[in-house]
C-alpha cells in the first residue's frame, strides 16, 4: 500500500501540480481513508519527500546498472543518455515534470532540499566515474571532475530559465547538452568513440 500511495501521488502531482492535490483527494484515489494515509505520511510534504527518495534511489539503480556494465567510461554516459531520452521522448510528459519542479522549488522547501541532496549524490557518483574515463584515457587528464559535474548539472538546472529554449524539444535539448558536454572533456580517443555511438544510435540525438 506504501509504494501503491506514493506512485498515485506522483500521477497526480504530475498531471495537476504539486499544490493543487490534497491529502483528501490521494486518500480517495488510493480507496483508503485520510487517517489511514496520515498514518504513513505525516503531511504532503513527507510524502513528497518520499516520492523523491523513492524516485531518485530507481534512477540512481538504474544508471548504476548501465555504467557498471559498460566497459568505457564514454560510452556509459552514453547509454545512460539514451535512459533518459526515452524518459523525455514524451514532450507532454517533460512539460508536466516541467511544472512539478517549478511547484517543488517554490512551496516545498524542505523536499527541494531533500532532492538536493540526491541529485548531489549522483553527480559525485558520476565525477567518480570520470576518473575512470581519465584511466581509460578517454577522458583528459587536465580536467577538475568535480568542478566538470557541477557545471553540468549547473547547466542542466539552468535551462529552465531560458524561455528562448522553450521552442526545442526536451530530448533533444538534453541530448545536445549531454553530447556537447561528453566532446568537451575527451580525447581522441574518446572523441572517436562517441562518433561512432552518434553514428550507430541516430534515433536517440
């Protein structure tokens, strides 16, 4: 019933808005009474943060997954980008994540903290990773990867408020930026590889 209540929260987070949802209308859609759902979540914002927890602890599993199981370093963002293009291949679904962040950062402090903290929790994960491309020799030595992961992410948070962007579709900004960044910080040899990816995976950029 715990996850069943958090996934019914996200639906209806994401189709209408954060705020716009009460703990009444969640109780009902779940088919459980109020005290039954504050009996698991203290109020919305626990919930939410649930949800985050929840959410942030499958994404970070999953790319875990891709980048443990491809041999270089390069390819493995790679991979990891094609995840998630196909998560924003929806643009109404994009637009509705879109919506939801704006509601997070606004009214619910203590839950964009908490994804705070998972999101700097996987961009350490993926600076460490880096140091594995800089042995592989795919990734140039010359380079802070810490300082590298936070301008990306940096980079990503940012787009938000460039309304000038609004015209592109999400897939296609994200995979600009994520392509951009990956020639950035390689060698020619890892240059050579995502030449070849970009050749062999044209329905992902």
């Amino acid at each position: 019933m715990y996850n069943k209540i958090i996934t019914i929260a996200g639906d209806m987070f994401l189709q209408r808005g954060i705020r716009s949802v009460t703990m009444d209308e969640i109780a009902a859609e779940a088919g459980i009474s109020k005290r039954t759902l504050y009996e698991m979540f203290a109020n919305k914002e626990d919930l939410l943060e649930k949800l985050l927890e929840k959410k942030w602890s499958e994404h970070h599993s999953i790319v875990k997954r891709i980048i443990d199981t491809t041999p270089s370093c390069i390819i493995g963002i790679l991979n990891t980008l094609k995840y998630v293009a196909e998560e924003t291949k929806n643009e109404t679904f994009s637009k509705a994540r879109e919506c939801f962040l704006i509601d997070l950062k606004k009214f619910y402090p203590k839950a964009t903290e908490k994804n705070n903290k998972y999101r700097d929790i996987y961009f350490t994960f993926m600076a460490g990773h880096l140091k594995k491309g800089v042995e592989q020799q795919t990734v140039r030595n010359d380079l802070n990867l810490d300082l590298i992961s936070t301008l990306l992410l940096a980079q990503i948070e940012g787009l938000d408020s460039i309304k000038s962007i609004r015209q592109f579709h999400p897939r296609e900004i994200f995979t600009t930026i994520i392509i951009s960044f990956c020639r950035g910080i390689s060698t020619e040899k890892g240059l050579k590889e995502i030449e070849s990816f970009v050749s062999e995976n044209k329905a992902y950029i």
